[in-house]
C-alpha cells in the first residue's frame, strides 16, 4: 500500500515539475507562441482520438445491452479509454 501511495504521489508531483521543466526548455528554444502551438497540438491530437473511442464504446456497450447482454468487456475498453484521457490530461507536455 505505500509503495502504491509513493507511486502515485511521484506521478502527480514529479512528472509534472519534470513536464514544466521541458516546458521551459522549449519555451526557450523555440518561443512562447511556438510552445503554446505544440501544447495546443498535442491536446488536440490526444483528445480527439479519446473521444471518438469513447463514443465508439457507448455506442457499443447501447447494443450490447439492447441486445440483453452484459457489456463487461466494453465498460473496461471505456474504462481503459478514461483513464488514457485521464493521463492525457495530466501528463501533457
């Protein structure tokens, strides 16, 4: 359980001190305007393909219950597909 608590507590701490960091970085190499053009790009190309997929498993998980089953293994795709959105989010560049 601690060892759990460390892992989470580094990836809410570190990798984003490490994300501003590199942030930085760029910012002086390639200007303010450009790093906010590569911010904007990379939310823009990671959310897009999140929410299609995540419309794609409601759709999904709509008929597999119309068809009166049990969509378990589409609720763990959008689960899964959350969770990625989730870090897409927090871990963005």
């Amino acid at each position: 359980m601690l060892v759990m608590l460390l892992r989470l507590f580094l990836l809410f701490t570190a990798v984003p001190l490490i994300e501003l960091y590199l942030l930085l970085r760029l910012l002086t190499y390639i200007g303010a305007l450009a790093t906010i053009g590569v911010v904007i790009a990379t939310g823009i190309a990671g959310g897009l393909p999140a929410r299609s997929q995540g419309l794609a498993v409601l759709h999904q998980v709509h008929w597999e219950l119309s068809e009166g089953r049990i969509p378990a293994e589409s609720l763990f795709d959008g689960l899964l597909i959350l969770l990625a959105g989730a870090m897409l989010i927090t871990l963005e560049p």
